[in-house]
C-alpha cells in the first residue's frame, strides 16, 4: 500500500525532542505525522511534518497556528502519542499547509524553556552523574538560537569543564531551565564527558547514553507517493514513484541499527511496532490544487443575459489573476493599510464576492466563488493581524507572497524530495529507474546545477562504451557548470568523459578546475600529477634526442672529414 510507514513508535518511548534529532542527524527526508495523545472518539487525523534533510519545511497541523514554529511548538506537550515517519511528500495540496524552514535545534531549544517531561531530562542526566561535562569540538552553537542567560552557562562550560550540578548552580538560570539546557546539549552529542577519550566520545555514545539507533528497515518497505496523486494529478504530485507501480523497487536496508551493550528506552523508529499506529486520515486525500481548479471555470452560456454574462466574464478574469496576485492586490489594498482598515476593505469586498451572493444563473460558477473568496479570506487574516503581515510584507519584499510563487516553492520541495530517491536508485545501480525519475525533476526544477550534473552523470554510467550519448551528456554537464561554474562534480564528471573520449588536453582543463575548486580532491589531483609526470618525461626525452642529434651531427662530420683526408 502506498501510505505505509518505514518507521513507527510512540512518544512515551522516543520524546520529541529525541525523534527530531534523531532525523536530524541522519538528515532524513520525508513526512513525520503525530496523533494525539489521547484521540476523541472516531478521531484519527494527525499533524503532518514534511522534513527535507531532517529540518521542518512545512506541515498540516490539527491545531490552527500562525506560522510554521508556533504550530510546532505545541506538539511538545504530547507524551504518548503514537507516530510514524514515511518516505515521501505526504501533506498534498498547499490549502492550510504553514512553509518556514525551521532548525530543529533552536526549535527544539525554545520548547524547553516552557516544557519537559522531567522524567526524560533526569534520566539523561542521571547518565552522566558527577562527570565534568566539555563542549565537543567542531559544534555549532548559534543553532540553538540561545537568549543571554541560556549563553552565560556555555560561557561556564568553555572556560573549563564542570559537571552538571556546578554548571547549574553557577548559572543564572533557573535549576529546571539549566537542567533542560544540559539535557539538549547531550542528547545533540554538544557536550560529553571530559573524562572520555576523543574517539569514545565522538563516537555516539557516552557514560551510558548510547547513540540513538536507527531503525531496521524491511527489506520490502514500499515507496510512498504524494497521497494527493490519485486525486490531484498535477506534475508536482506526480515526483514520487507509486508503491503500487510494480516497476518501482523496494527500499532496501541502508540504514542499519548501531546496537548498544546498554538498553535505551530513547532509542527512536522501532523496526518491529507492537502495534501499528492509527490509519491516516484527515489530510489523506486533499482536494485537487485551487489554482488548478480556477484554470477549469467555463465560459458563460450563450443564452445569459447581458449584465449577467458581464458578472460572469469578471469572475473569470479575476479568478485568472489571482495565481499572481500578492495579499494586498486580492483585497484591492495599498501596501500602507492599517491592520484595522483591512477588515474594513474585506467586509466591503464580501457583499460582491461571497458565494451566497451569486444570482441562481451563475451557480455553475459557485465552486470557482468560493476558491476566489477563500484567496480573499485568507489574505484579510494575515494583512489584519499586525504581526503575521509584517511577516508577509517581508515574504513580498523577497519575491514571494504569490499564490504562484507558493507553488513554485512547493515544486522545489517536492523535487528535493524526489531528488532523494534518485540518489537511493544510483546507489543500486538502477539507472533505468534513476533516470526516468529525474527527468520528471527536471521538467519542473530547471535551474539545479546538482540535477544536471546528476544527469550526466548518470548516462555516463549507463553507457559506459562507444554507445554513450555524448551530446547528451556533455549538454547536461555544460548547463550545471553554466548554472554554477564553481561546481566540482560537473567539472570532474566532464574531465572523466573527455578523458574516456581521448580528449585529454581539455580533459586536464577539467581536472585543473576541481584541484582550484577542492584541493583536497584525490582523484583529479593524481590526474594532474600523471600529467605533469608525462609532459616531463617527454619534455625530458625531447631535449635528450635533440642533443643526441645534435652530438651525432658533429661526431659524423668529424669521421667523414677524417676519412676524406686520408684518401687523399
């Protein structure tokens, strides 16, 4: 079945904050969904978290929310909610989807200062008992987005390591918020023991806390599809291989579980759930895109009256331009309105555009009504609440706040998304698979250097003899390098496939170019060493054979002199 999971467990077992780094770390691409903890009768909808790399793209969240964070944020008040992580796009349609890319670090940072369970932070600690704690080397703390007195304590434990009870004691915290502060700082492996030894401590696990294990992954699991394929069949929607295409393959086991001597109750995504969480519902099946559905409304009856197909013309045309139009163009607004005068204008704007205002002649237009007065809606919430509109004005400023551009953002999620599987089809070698996935990629996201480079590269290994495509893939390489000229593999992928040509003066042009790139590349380094070694050696042969003719020159003339002489 299309909508099955990878992974499953509860939250009792592996707390959010765990799960999420966790998938962090392992940069995990695909949908996180969460149920409640204690469901209402019949209630089986969940929150759905799209993670691209491990970090929050977007979600469909049960609770309303104004942005992407805040909805996040109170998913940390569950302790016992089943969830499950799948491969895949899973959100559909960007009706009441929130977008902001968010580091799982600071959030996970800014839900500690208000909640925790207790329980978890004491176990963790327990952990490390009366061991001086150090920061780990090489470790990003501006991730965690710390306020002042979150930093005063990291200042402690730079200047020299202290074990848990004197870092909280000798902080401005709060004892709880210190203590939070700490537990965050072991389970993302900031800190560890000062008494462990470099390679013990970066290696996962510490004085009894042992790295959180990935799950063991059926060799069977399916590919999952965007669930809004069936019902949207837009090219977006259509990036990710069916599980029910017998063409797609299985996923195979690429993540291994790293076993541990010590039991974890934290130990995250067990392969093998007792029971398997509670069917999707809720946002399963979205309705066909809004955007797409205005681009169906029909055209007005030839029968209509005059006034009538007039209102009917202006529907149209407005639902058209509407794909392009930022919030204040939909309410007809100037950058400069107030919060206040918003629903002023969106009251005005109703008595027009509200579907119940629609004449019994122009009821075929209703559903396209009621898309166009959502669009409406939707942009008198934001423009009228202060702080989501400086927000947007921000979002306008950059080039977005178009439903448009929403979509395009979409398309370049869902393409890194899918980009991910064409990576897991190149590792199996299933270049046939690779390639047709790709170029679906391709058609929506043209400007990728990392795409076409794929691309390339993945010819080269199909057609490794005198049948390659070489057109093609040099057309391919040569667009990454126009899109990016500082990209190495494109440079490395051209320099190998005009080295396998014979064509190895450019070939070493190629080469040249990945050493100034990336110094510390091996493989075109030794490349550019052969060929210093052979303009060399024949340099050095040339300059010999041309003294040896020279020597000769003289030498025979000598003879022939000589000999000429004693005739005579």
């Amino acid at each position: 079945m299309a909508d099955e999971p990878i992974a499953t467990g509860t939250l009792s077992k592996t707390p959010l904050p765990h799960l999420l780094v966790y998938l962090e770390q392992k940069q995990l691409s695909g949908t996180l969904a969460i149920w409640p903890d204690v469901p209402q009768q019949g209630e089986i909808r969940q929150d759905r978290i799209l993670l691209l790399k491990g970090r929050p793209v977007a979600g469909r969240l049960i609770e309303p929310a104004k942005t992407l964070r805040e909805g996040l944020l109170k998913l940390f008040y569950r302790s016992e909610a089943p969830y499950a992580f799948y491969e895949g796009n899973l959100l559909g349609g960007a009706e009441e989807r929130l977008n902001g890319r968010i580091d799982p670090l600071s959030l996970i940072a800014e839900s500690l200062r208000s909640t925790a369970r207790e329980e978890v932070v004491a176990d963790v600690l327990s952990r490390v008992g009366t061991s001086r704690l150090r920061v780990q080397p090489k470790v990003d703390l501006a991730r965690f987005e710390l306020v002042p007195e979150e930093r005063g304590l990291i200042e402690l434990l730079m200047a020299e390591p202290a074990s848990v009870s004197d870092l909280v004691s000798g902080s401005s915290l709060p004892e709880v918020r210190g203590r939070r502060l700490l537990y965050l700082l072991l389970i993302t492996k900031t800190v560890a023991p000062y008494e462990e030894s470099s390679s013990s401590a970066s290696s996962g696990s510490f004085r009894g806390i042992p790295a959180i294990a990935p799950p063991a992954r059926p060799a069977t699991a399916p590919v999952v599809v965007t669930p809004s394929a069936a019902a949207n069949p837009s090219p977006v929607a259509q990036l990710l291989p069916d599980a029910a295409d017998s063409s797609a393959p299985p996923v195979a086991p690429e993540r291994q579980p790293i076993t541990s001597s010590e039991p974890s109750a934290e130990a995250p995504l067990p392969a093998q759930p007792s029971s398997p969480p509670p069917p999707l519902s809720g946002f399963s099946r979205p309705p066909a895109n809004r955007l797409e559905r205005l681009a169906e409304m029909p055209s007005a009856p030839d029968d209509l009256a005059p006034e009538l197909r007039d209102r009917w013309q202006k529907i149209v045309t407005r639902g058209r331009l509407m794909e392009n139009q930022t919030y204040f163009e939909m309410l007809g607004v100037d950058k400069k309105i107030t919060s206040v005068e918003v629903k002023g204008e969106f009251f005005k704007l109703a008595k027009e555009w509200h579907p119940d205002r629609l004449p019994a002649e122009l009821a075929p237009l209703r559903p396209y009504a009621e898309i166009i007065f959502s669009f409406m809606n939707e942009a008198q919430k934001v423009l009228g609440d202060e702080e989501q509109r400086i927000a947007y004005v921000r979002t306008v400023r950059e080039g977005g706040g178009t439903p448009a551009a929403e979509k395009l953002v979409q398309a370049i999620l869902d393409s890194a998304l899918a980009y991910e599987r064409v990576q897991v089809f190149v590792r199996r070698h299933q270049y046939d698979e690779a390639l047709a996935l790709l170029e679906r990629i391709l058609a929506l996201t043209k400007d990728e250097p990392d795409y076409h480079a794929m691309h390339g590269w993945i010819l080269m290994q199909k057609f490794p003899g005198q049948d390659a495509p070489t057109a093609k893939i040099f057309e391919a390489l040569d667009r990454a390098i126009e899109l990016y000229d500082g990209h190495e593999k494109a440079h490395s992928y051209k320099a190998q496939m005009l080295k396998r040509l014979g064509r190895h003066t450019e070939a070493m042009r190629h080469f040249n170019k990945v050493v100034s790139i990336n110094p510390n590349s091996l493989e075109a380094a030794r490349e550019v060493r052969i060929a210093q070694m052979r303009d060399e050696k024949q340099s050095t042969s040339t300059a010999k054979g041309a003294a040896a003719g020279l020597f000769g020159k003289l030498l025979g003339g000598g003879d022939k002199d000589k000999g000429k002489k004693k005739k005579k």
